[in-house]
C-alpha cells in the first residue's frame, strides 16, 4: 500500500537521494581517473615527439610555428594541443591563438636534468597496457610474467623515471647517510650495483668517486647491453663493467658497497638475494637497500603515489617476482618488517631507515 507521498512503506528517499550522490561523486571520479588514463598517451607522444623540450623555454608558440620546431604535421600538433590545455598542462591565449609550456611544467616534462622529472613513467605505459593480456592469464593460472616479455618501453621508462630522484638524492643523501662509507669510495671502494638496469645509478656513483670501481649486475641481458654502451659513451669504463648475473648468485667477493635500487622486491627470492650479499660483503661492508615508499597496510596506499606504486605492483612488481618461481612474491609494498625480517635471515641483522621521500624508503643494511 502506498503512502500519501506516493513512496512505499519502508523506503526512505532521503536515503535513495544520499545513495545516488554517492554514485554520481564516484562516477564522476572513475571517469577522472578515465581521462588520465587516456590523457596520459598524450603525454608519452609529447614526450616521445620532443614536443615538450620544443616548448621548454620558447615563451607562447602557434601550433604551426610547434610542428615546423618538430617537424611534425601541423595539424596532429594542433589537435595534442588541445588535449594539453585541457589537462592544464599548457595555457592558451586566444587573441594570439598560442600555447605555451610553463617553466614549472618544463621541468617536470621537458628536463631530464631536473629532480622533478616525470615524463619518463608515462613512457611505461604502453608496456604496462600491452601486458594485459599476459596479466589476465597469470591471474588465472598463477603464473608469472617475466621482466624480459614487456615491451622495451618499460624498460626505457623505467630507467627515465628513476634518473632524477637518484641523481638528487643518491650521493649527496643516501650515501652520505652511511657511515664512513663515503670515505671509502673518495679512497677508493668497491661497490656492486644489483639489479642496475640500464646502470644510470652505477653510473651516477662513478662519476662521483673516480677512484673506486663498480660492477653492475643485471639478470635482463638487454640492459645490461645498453648500460654498457652508455657507460662507453659516458667515458667511465675504466672504473665501471657490468655482466649479465641473478640476485641470487652475483659474482665477487670483498665488496664495501652493495646496493638495491627498487629491484629487491623483484625478486623471487630476496632471502636468497640477501645471502649473497652477506658472503660477497667486506668484513665491514654495508648494503644500501631503497624500496617503494608502500606500506603492507592497504588503507595508507589511499595515496597518489600509493596508488601509482600499488599499480605497478600489479601490473609489474609481482608477476616478475613469480616469474622466478622462488620461495616469496613480496609485491612493493610489503613493508618494513618484512624485508628487515628476510634480512635478517640471510644474516643481515643490522638494519637502519636513513633516508624517506615520497616515493622510496632508504635503508643501511649490515652484518
């Protein structure tokens, strides 16, 4: 029987009205993240086209004057344009009918230089996306997915996205927070890079202390090959080599140095990865372990960077570790306890957080 309002017994509109602003607030944000999402090839094409080094600098531009910089089609150019102002990344003058990319804008798209570069994790994004199929199988089967079946672009990006928070923090924070090791290398150490990629830390390292050595280790064939063509092209091959090797069973003894930039949760065994570092360790050695800033409680993920690393860890992080088919898939953000815990295992019971930012976690690791 229906009330006087119209409403059966038991309804509450109120509530109905409350439940549907809810929905439309949500809806309202999935379409959002939609929009990144697309917007986000947009940007890896500008960064990819040099149309944001182009921009960088050249006060407001016409579309037309941006393609002949590029050597774009102008109308392309135009069209990118456009998708850029609305993702307010670039202003528009309507009475000159020009576009221009502002300074602080440059320097997180346009300067690889810059500590605040991030144009390089959209380059990521074309590998992340093509792996889906290979995701939808390994979530049904349990099986991994290998660094090496990506698209190269992840690897590119992965080393364009983190150049320039190692090349603010590495060696004037990071190293500097370990005791006396600094020191060492301006006497002259030697370092094992693990997990080094394309080596640009390796790298950064050995332009800073000329008379150590360092040995990156990479069990991806392909950036091991490009790290080292890089490092001829950088001059240091007289203080740097790098070979293709596991985690688990890198070569070399004595080292005063270790390191693990975001690579040890990779890893299908990092209590195997930790062993080996504990015999390759000088008697007074010490590891540098940098981890994703993630917590193994999900509600402190709710986060932008929280986010992006969850995701990677989906998408990246975790289908590599099965891959391996070793006793752990930690996942990035596993945690503190965790990693301290499996260090502690390989005999690594000295553990110390010496430097955070938004995006990684530093610890000094030692006998």
């Amino acid at each position: 029987m229906a009330t006087s309002a119209g409403v059966a017994p038991g309804f509450d509109l109120g509530t109905r009205r409350a439940d549907e602003e809810r929905v439309t607030e949500f809806l309202e944000r999935v379409i959002t993240d939609g929009g990144a999402a697309a917007a986000g090839l947009c940007t890896s094409l500008g960064e990819r086209l040099g149309l944001y080094t182009a921009m960088a600098g050249a006060g407001p531009l016409s579309s037309a004057r941006l393609a002949t910089r590029t050597g774009l089609v102008e109308r392309y150019v135009r069209e990118w344009l456009a998708a850029q102002v609305a993702g307010e990344y670039v202003t528009y003058t309507p009475g000159t009918d020009t576009y221009e990319l502002p300074d602080a804008h440059a320097a997180v798209l346009a300067d690889p230089g810059s500590p605040h570069y991030a144009a390089g994790f959209f380059t990521m994004l074309q590998a992340l996306y093509a792996t889906e199929d290979a995701l939808l199988d390994a979530f049904r089967s349990g099986a991994g997915v290998g660094w090496a079946d990506h698209d190269p672009a992840l690897f590119a990006g992965t080393a364009k996205f983190f150049r320039p928070g190692y090349t603010a923090a590495l060696v004037p924070e990071w190293l500097a927070a370990l005791d006396g090791v600094v020191d060492k290398m301006e006497r002259g150490a030697r370092v094992a890079d693990v997990g080094c990629g394309f080596g640009y830390s390796t790298m950064l390292m050995a332009r800073a202390f000329p008379a150590s050595r360092f040995h990156g280790f990479d069990f991806h064939r392909p950036s091991v090959r490009t790290a080292r063509r890089i490092a001829a092209e950088q001059g240091l091959t007289d203080r740097v080599r790098f070979d293709v090797a596991n985690a688990q069973d890198f070569p070399g003894k004595n080292f005063d140095l270790i390191t693990f930039f975001d690579c040890l949760h990779d890893t299908g065994d990092p209590g195997g990865a930790l062993r080996c570092a504990e015999q390759a360790l000088d008697d007074d050695g010490v590891c540098l372990i940098v981890e994703p800033n993630g917590s193994p409680d999900v509600r402190e993920n709710a986060t932008p960077v929280g986010r992006a690393l969850t995701a990677a860890s989906v998408a990246v992080c975790l289908p590599t570790a099965l891959a391996q088919h070793g006793p752990q898939a930690l996942g990035n953000h596993a945690g503190e306890e965790a990693m301290r815990t499996i260090a502690a295992g390989a005999g690594l019971r000295h553990w110390k957080l010496v430097a955070e930012n938004p995006v990684n976690r530093v610890y000094a690791v030692g006998r």
